[in-house]
C-alpha cells in the first residue's frame, strides 16, 4: 500500500472501483452510476490542476456542488452525487490513503420529500386482469403478477433464471442490492401465471438461456423493456396515472404493512439493511411509529417513579 498523499486521483478511482464490485458486490447499474459520477467529479479537479488525492479541500467539492447547482440539476440529483463522493472519500480514509476526510460537513440543496404514489387495490386488480391472447401478453401478466406479489426490485425481476422459482414451496429466490440473496413468498395469482408463462417460454427462448423473462429475440429482458411494456399496459387498461416498478414495489409493501402492521416483517421483505429506509417506503406517519414503539420497547411504558 501507498503511503498518504502518494496516489493520485485517477488511481484511488481505479481502486474504490474495484472495491464496490468486487467486495461490496454493487449492481452493474449503480457501479455504472458510482463510475460517471466521479469520473465527472476528476474532470472538475483536473480544471483546477488537482491531481493528488491529499490536494483535495471541502472547499473544492463544495465548489463542485454549487457548480452543478448553476448548471440546473435537481436538488436530488445533487444529492446523490455528493453521496457518491462521500463513498469515495470515507474508501480513502478507511484504506489510509488520507488522513482526512474532505467531505464532511459538505452542505447541499435540500432535497424534496416526494414519496411514490400508492396504488388502490381495485386499480392493481385492474393492472393484473390483462388479457392473456399471446405469449407477450401471458410474460407481462407474469412479470406484473410477481412484482406486486414479491415486491421486487426491477433489476431483481430481470435477473431471475427458471431456477429460481421453486413451485413446490411457491416461494422465489432473489438477489438484490449487494447481490444479497432472500427468499421470498409467491402468491397463489403470481403462481398460476407464472407457469403460464413457463409453459409457452420455452418456445420462445434462446437454446441455454436461462433467463425466466426472455424478449422478442429469445434474450434477457431488459429493466428498459419492462418499464415499457408497463407504460403499454396502464394505457391499454385504462389506468389514468403514471406507474413504474418502483411503484409496484412500494404498493406492495404498502398493503402489506397496512394489513399486518408488522413494520420488521416488511424491512425483511423489501431486503432493507436499516429499518429508516422501510419507515420512508412505506409513508408511515408519526403517530403510527409511536403506537408501535408503546408496544414493543420494553422501556417505552414505565410509569413508576424512582
């Protein structure tokens, strides 16, 4: 290992890369995003002539941050790229590369809270009554009926093989975020139309391909695709709202928090590592979360003076 201040920028990116794919085991998509980000962020210390990682100020990146403010990008969008870079940062510090952390106390836009829209019941029946007249329509009943019975993640759906559905338990097996696996119950609709869906796919699919949702060509099917083909179905059924899987997902946790009121349970459905971010998926309100805490810590109702 290099001592401080002895890598230059190019380098330690090299290096963090390698560390999110290969030991934190991140998505193609957020790597691909973690990758444009900071590959952004060394062009804007390179107009600066900074090329040594120890050369780097809070000054600069929060000079960077108000330049992407000037240049219109979202509050959100900010976000997230200060949060990339606060990744990189505490990477450095936690190797030794540097001895401190430029990032902290970095100030940002803040950020809207828009939480995703909830669907009713009756439009998600109306969503999964699609008619099932071809193979395309029979694979989209499939691909619907799972993400609201399983609360799937988009690239969790696309990357699901036949294997990974066990019929005889109805349950599937699921890699999510840091290619983490759980398995997840399936519904008895999720079920029936996903072994519709099998019965036909064969046909379909390219010899050795594995993949449980195949597209026109026999190949995996894209997030892209999906997202489209659900923009086809909401219009053709009638649904006067905008939906995406992220949408399905957050629904489904929805409904199944309002029925059970077990927020754990949920955490462990949606594959979240801290139960904040359950909290958020699923709108919960102040004087729920207190109703919960009454009746669960032990310290929450002690009455008796001491």
């Amino acid at each position: 290992m290099m001592g401080f201040g002895m890598n230059n920028i190019s380098e330690s990116l090299k290096k963090f890369m390698s560390f999110i794919k290969i030991e934190k085991r991140y998505t193609e998509d957020t790597i691909k995003n973690y990758n444009l980000d900071l590959k952004k962020f060394e062009e804007f210390l390179n107009t600066k002539n900074i090329v040594f990682i120890d050369k780097v100020r809070n000054e600069d990146i929060q000079e960077y941050i108000k330049k992407l403010h000037r240049k219109g990008l979202s509050a959100t969008s900010i976000a997230r790229k200060t949060s990339t870079i606060r990744s990189f940062f505490n990477y450095l510090v936690r190797q030794r590369y540097i001895k401190e952390n430029p990032s902290k106390s970095l100030r940002t836009p803040k950020t809207p809270k828009h939480l995703p829209s909830v669907l009713t019941i009756d439009q998600i029946n109306l969503l999964c009554s699609i008619p099932t007249k071809n193979h395309v329509a029979i694979r989209d009943k499939a691909i619907i009926e799972l993400m609201y019975s399983s609360a799937l993640r988009l690239s969790e759906v696309t990357s699901l093989n036949t294997n990974s559905i066990d019929f005889s338990t109805k349950s599937i097996s699921v890699y999510g975020k840091g290619k983490k696996q759980r398995y997840l119950p399936v519904g008895t609709h999720a079920i029936a139309a996903l072994s519709h869906w099998l019965q036909v796919r064969s046909s379909y699919a390219k010899h050795k391909n594995d993949a449980l949702f195949t597209n026109k060509f026999g190949g995996r099917l894209s997030n892209r695709s999906v997202q489209n083909r659900l923009n086809y179905w909401v219009k053709f059924q009638g649904l006067h709202c905008k939906i995406s899987p992220h949408t399905i997902r957050h629904t489904c946790a929805t409904h199944l928090l309002e029925s059970s009121g077990d927020l754990r349970a949920v955490q462990e459905f949606l594959g979240h590592e801290d139960i904040s971010t359950t909290q958020i998926y699923t709108n919960l309100d102040f004087k729920h979360l207190k109703s919960v805490y009454k009746k669960s810590h032990p310290r929450a109702n002690l009455t008796e003076e001491i």
